[in-house]
C-alpha cells in the first residue's frame, strides 16, 4: 500500500516568546495610541455634537466639527486616496512598517497575546500547557483568557458601533435595556470579528487574507528600508557564550534562534526577505538583546535597504528620499491634501437642493403672472444656527418673485425643507411665452456670503 504523504504542512499554533526592546516601545507606544483614538473619540464632543459620527439614519457625518452629507462624498474620496497614498509611501520608504505597527489585526493581537500571557504565563509556560491534558488548572486559565478576550472584543464592538449612533445615547440605552436589534446585532458581528482574527487567526489573516501583503513587493525597490539579516557578518553561524571569545572566521550569529521564537508569523529572516514578515522588527530588538550579552556589535538584524546590508548598512541611507518613486508618491500626497484643504475652506456655509414640484409645474396666477413651485431641500454645514433670504434671477438679470422670502432658521448641522413660489411678472410673462428660462436661485447668509443653484422656470402658451 503506497503511504499517503501530505503536501501541505500541517498547520502550527505559534507562541510567540515576549522581548523587549527600542522597536517593541515603539509598537506599544502605538497600540496605545491607536486604541486611545479608537475607543476615547466617539465621547468627545464639539459644539455639542459628538466629535467624530457617522450617522447613517441622518444621512450627515459629523467629522471634528465639521458638518459633512452625502453630498459631500468627493471628500471621502479625498481621505481614502491620501489614505493610500500614505500606505504607498511608507511601504516605498520601510516595507510593511504599517502592518507592523498600526494595523488593527496587529495591534489587536498584540493586546489578546498580553492578556494571554497575563492568565497563561511566557511562551514556554503557553507551549506547556498547550500540551498538558486537560484539567482544573487548565480550564481555569484558559476560561479566564476567553473571558477576558471576550470582553475586549464586546468593547470593540460596542465602541465600533459608536461611530454610527451617537455614543453617550447608545450607552445610556445599555442599562434601560432599550438597545435596537441592530446595534446589539453589530456589536456582536464586530466583537466576533475581533475574538477570532485577533485570538485565533492571528497571523493567517496576514499570511493568507490580506491581499497588501500581495502587492507590497510592487511598492518597494532595492533602497526600500526592510527588517534584514546581514548574513555576511552574520555566517558562518556558531554557538557562543558571554565572555567567550569568537572563533576565527565565524560568524557574529549564534544559531540561538531567538530571533525566530519572538516572531508573530513564525519565519527565520535568516532566510532573506519574505513576505510574511510585517516589519514589526522585535528580530531586531531580541537579536540586539544577544549580541549586547555577548559583548558583540548590535545591528546584526537591522531595518536597512538590500544594497546598504552588503554595504555595512550606509549606502541603504543615501538617496533614501530622493528616489523617483517616493517623489511621486510625497507629491500626489500632498497635492491631495492641499485640494482637500483649499475645498473645505471655500465650502458654503449652507447647501440646498432644488426640487421641481412635479404637481404644479406652471400656472397662471392673477393679473396674468406665471407661477412655478419647487421644493428646496436645505442644509446648515456649520456648527451654528443659520438663516438667510432668497433671491430669483434669469439669465439675463431679469428679479423674479418669492415667496417666501427668507429660508427658515437652520438649526445647527440641521436640516430643512421648504416650499418656494416663484412667480415671472405678467409683461415679461407675454415675452417669454413658451419658452422654459434658465434661472438662479440665490440664498445669501447673514454675514454675505452667497450659495446659489440652477433650475428652469417654464413659461406655458
């Protein structure tokens, strides 16, 4: 009977073994930051209103004071291009420093490993354990990290949903049990997310789900800075002790394999430039952790262009910023920050919509005038109350009636619809029999400032 080999290896629970170091202060430093955005922004308030919404039932986005509808959707557009565009330029610059320090998969499975060795202890207590059967010390520590998993992720999901329905009436409604279906739905779909990717898939979201980690050979060149082995300082490997002197012609590396047991997606960057590694360079600080033991130069592992390893690691630096790549991706950068900056500061402080009413197109109305009705949808784009009057004109300059004159008052990023008679006098009613007049409608603000929109006004036989 010819044995059944497998092709794929079998899949492996990685321990990653906990270090210390400059770039590990530095992840830790952003898991805190981004969390501190992430679950402290959805209580702040300005103006009242809380700081960062994105109230879908409204259809208005409330974005650090500033008032934003659908309308305003070439904005979003604008974040999400310079959002990739910055993605572009720091992966063009140092690799995947992004999933390394900044990505949710990472920074969440970061927290879920603290808590983790915080029930079950380093990764030789976690591998351990892993292999001891199963008994009350074993269910205890293992219900104890769900547990606690559990409720970060329902904290995640709660505050998630916070983004979509104001927060402090979502955690009011918590203890009134008057939660809706939907927002305890999301809560769960987003904290189910976050206990799986985070404490079960962990590194095979990177491996295998993230498609970045596709295309980011595509973003990088030879000068691109990447977590590297300086294998020609490093080989040949072998064993060596504090205190112990070097054997001629060997190697700086001691084949401890530290720099493979603290790595999240379990690789040897001994083996050159992969792409699973995410550049989150705790290789570096637990290879430099040995090599100051041994009294040995650090830097053996290093964040540093292909060229600049063989060259000592300087050449890597030279012309960094200067390269034809990063140029194009620095100026499309700041060429959409610039527009998306100069489009908000000449944004009207109000925005309306003009809407024909479909029942009354045109009529006749006494001393032989002609009335068209429409319907103006409004909106205050500012943080404070708004009014304003209304002003009719042809094309050729021609004041029509109104009526009302004047918008009702605008409640602060508030919306308004209203109904507007529009009426072209008799004598020019004679004129212009049978024709449809291009015309503006003109809405200007207390403080001057103008908004107008196009429309027709239809003239019958």
């Amino acid at each position: 009977m010819i044995p059944i080999q497998p092709v794929i290896e079998p899949a492996r629970r990685i321990q990653p073994r906990a270090t210390q170091g400059r770039l590990t202060r530095w992840r830790w430093a952003m898991v805190l930051l981004t969390q501190a955005f992430f679950l402290g922004v959805p209580w702040l308030q300005i103006d009242g209103r809380q700081a960062l919404l994105f109230h879908l039932e409204r259809q208005r986005f409330d974005v650090f004071g500033l008032v934003l509808w659908p309308q305003d959707l070439i904005y979003l557009t604008g974040v999400l291009v310079a959002s990739a565009l910055a993605l572009f330029l720091a992966t063009a610059l140092a690799g995947r420093v992004w999933c390394g320090f900044s990505c949710p998969q990472t920074v969440y499975t970061e927290i879920f490993l603290w808590i983790e060795h915080r029930f079950e202890g380093d990764r030789s207590a976690r591998l351990r354990l892993d292999a001891a059967p199963w008994t009350a010390d074993k269910i205890l520590r293992r219900g104890g990290r769900h547990l606690a998993w559990i409720v970060f992720s329902l904290l995640t999901g709660f505050t998630f949903v916070g983004y979509f329905t104001p927060m402090r009436e979502l955690a009011a409604s918590v203890p009134a049990g008057s939660t809706g279906p939907w927002e305890i739905f999301w809560v769960l779909f987003y904290g189910l997310a976050t206990w799986g990717n985070a404490g079960w898939l962990r590194e095979k979201v990177c491996l295998h789900m993230c498609p970045y980690a596709r295309f980011q050979g595509s973003l990088m060149d030879p000068r691109t800075r990447v977590v590297s082995y300086d294998a020609p300082r490093g080989e040949p490997r072998q064993p060596g002790k504090a205190g112990k002197e070097k054997t001629p012609g060997a190697g700086d590396c001691i084949d401890c394999t530290m720099c493979v047991q603290v790595c999240p997606v379990g690789i040897d960057i001994r083996e050159g430039m992969q792409y699973e590694c995410i550049g989150c360079g705790v290789c570096i600080d637990a290879c430099d952790r040995v090599m100051e033991r041994l009294q040995r130069p650090t830097g053996l592992i290093r964040f540093a262009a292909r060229d600049g390893v063989l060259a000592g690691g300087l050449a890597g630096l030279r012309g960094l910023l200067g390269r034809t790549r990063v140029a194009v991706y620095a100026g499309l950068l700041a060429l959409t920050l610039v527009a998306m900056a100069w489009g908000l500061s000449v944004r009207a402080p109000l925005g309306f919509d003009v809407l024909r009413d479909r029942g009354v197109m045109a009529r006749p109305v006494e001393d032989g005038a002609v009335e068209n009705v429409y319907r103006l949808r409004l909106r205050n784009n500012t943080g404070q109350p708004l009014d304003g009057q209304i002003a009719v004109r042809t094309d050729d300059g021609l004041a029509l009636g109104v009526e009302p004159a004047r918008i009702p008052p605008l409640p602060q990023a508030g919306t308004a619809d209203m109904a507007l008679s529009v009426r072209l006098p008799a004598e020019a009613a004679l004129e212009r029999a049978g024709r449809t007049l291009p015309i503006a409608l003109i809405v200007t603000t207390p403080t001057g400032e103008r908004v107008s929109e196009r429309s027709t006004f239809i003239v019958p036989r």
